[in-house]
C-alpha cells in the first residue's frame, strides 16, 4: 500500500497538472517524442550496421566471382591461342629444319602451308579486369596477406603480363610480315607464290622469327599451365572450387535475365 509520502507526492503531481494543463501536455508529448526519435536512432543505426556488414560480405562474394571468372576467361584465351600457335609452329619448325640445300625442291602445297602459318593472324581478347579488381584495394584480399595470398596473386599477373606481352608482340611481328608478302609483285620476280615462298624461306629475318616463333609456342605452352596452378591455388586459399564457381556464375546469369 502506497505510503504517506508517496500520497502527498502524487497529490502534488495532480493539482500542478491541474493548474498547468499545457505544459504538462507539452512534456508529455516531448518525452513521448524524444523516447520514439532515440528508439528510432537506434533501431535505425542497428539495421544499418547489420545491412552494412551483409552488403559488405556480398560485395565481397561478387568481387571474388568477378575476378576468378575474369581470369579463367583469360586461361581460356591463351589455351586456345597456344592451341593456334602449336599448329603453326611445327609447319615452321619442319620448314626450317628443310635447310637450304633442300629448299628448292619442297613440296609445293607445303610451302602454301607455310605461308598460310606465316601470315595467319591469331588475334585473342586478353583482358586486364582480374588484376584491376585485386589491386582495387578491398579489406577481403587484404586479410589474406597472411596465407600468401598476395603472392600468388602477384605471381599470377606477373607470368599473365608477360605472356599478353611475348603474344601481343609474335603478333605484331607477325602483321608487318603479312603486309610485305600482301603487297609484294612477287609476280614480276618470281613468276609464282610457291617460288616467292620458297625464297622467303631463304631469307635471315624470315628465319629468325620461325625461331622466335618456337620460343613463344614452348614459352605459352609452359606459362598457361602454370597460370591455370596458379588459379586452382588461389581457388583452395580462398575456399573456392570450380563447382562453386558455376553455382555463382548460374545465379548471376539469372538474375541479369529475371523479370518480376
């Protein structure tokens, strides 16, 4: 039962309501809205954090299936370019084991072959988004430092950058070579493509870059291997498997094609 003290309190409270009407409407409602604003603050604050660190946890899933598919894209790429290469490069190994002595007396549809080899353009879409998302600067890649992560990760675009480059260069070689043959009056000198072939076959610079061309084919051949260890490693330090890779890959390519 309610005490003495607290009677006279409570008597108190009511005639001071009583005489000021407004004002205790006013505190009412101000406490009233202070209590909801805080309760607002932080049930807004709360939700933010939570959808702050599930948006975080997603971009960084969508960021790990960019770059992984980003790269196996670009294996992709160079095992169908090394593929193209190897075809090439044992035409041009063979023409040049021929040897001089024995150049004018090859075949004629060998020849043909071999300035088909010699002026095919190979050309491939090597594309640099892997590297750009990794150096990005996103605390995912960050606290796998630890595990070696960014070493692997460093390795992988070091040997992609120079194999890109050893191609992109074989390439360019390969098109000033295709624009003498394209515009030479091989006619005039040499009657026909066959003796024009087998005189290009004689010739140093020619020569030289059939050897080149065999460098670049074994170094390809080697480095694609090694690229696509370098991705099975950074797959297992990162909890990824081919699999998982396809589950998100199917699940992107749905969403870009669903309507609501």
């Amino acid at each position: 039962m309610p005490n003495e003290t607290d009677t006279h309190n409570y008597a108190k409270k009511k005639r001071w309501k009583e005489r000021n009407p407004n004002t205790a409407q006013w505190l009412k409602t101000t406490l009233s809205g202070l209590i909801g604003t805080t309760l607002g603050i932080i049930l807004t604050f709360g939700t933010r954090t939570c959808q702050s660190s599930v948006s975080s946890d997603q971009t960084d899933k969508e960021i790990t299936v960019m770059l992984l598919r980003s790269m196996s894209n670009n294996i992709n790429e160079f095992e169908i370019n090394d593929s193209i290469l190897q075809k090439e490069d044992s035409i041009m190994q063979e023409a040049y084991a021929i040897g001089f002595d024995g150049i004018d007396d090859a075949d004629s549809t060998f020849v043909m072959d071999f300035l088909d080899a010699l002026t095919n353009f190979n050309f491939r879409y090597f594309n640099a988004t892997a590297e750009q998302i990794f150096f990005s600067g996103s605390d995912f890649w960050k606290g796998l430092q630890d595990r070696g992560f960014s070493d692997a990760m460093g390795g992988y675009f070091t040997m992609e950058r120079t194999l890109r480059n050893a191609v992109t260069e074989l390439n360019e070689e390969k098109i000033d070579i295709a624009l003498d043959i394209a515009t030479y009056d091989y006619k005039s000198e040499y009657g026909n493509k066959v003796a024009y072939g087998k005189a290009l076959l004689k010739r140093h610079d020619i020569r030289k870059f059939m050897l080149k061309h065999n460098l670049v084919t074994n170094m390809s051949t080697v480095q694609t291997n090694m690229l696509k260890q370098y991705k099975d490693n950074i797959m297992r330090m990162i909890g990824y498997t081919e699999k998982d890779l396809e589950i998100e890959s199917k699940v992107e390519d749905f969403h870009v094609g669903d309507t609501i």
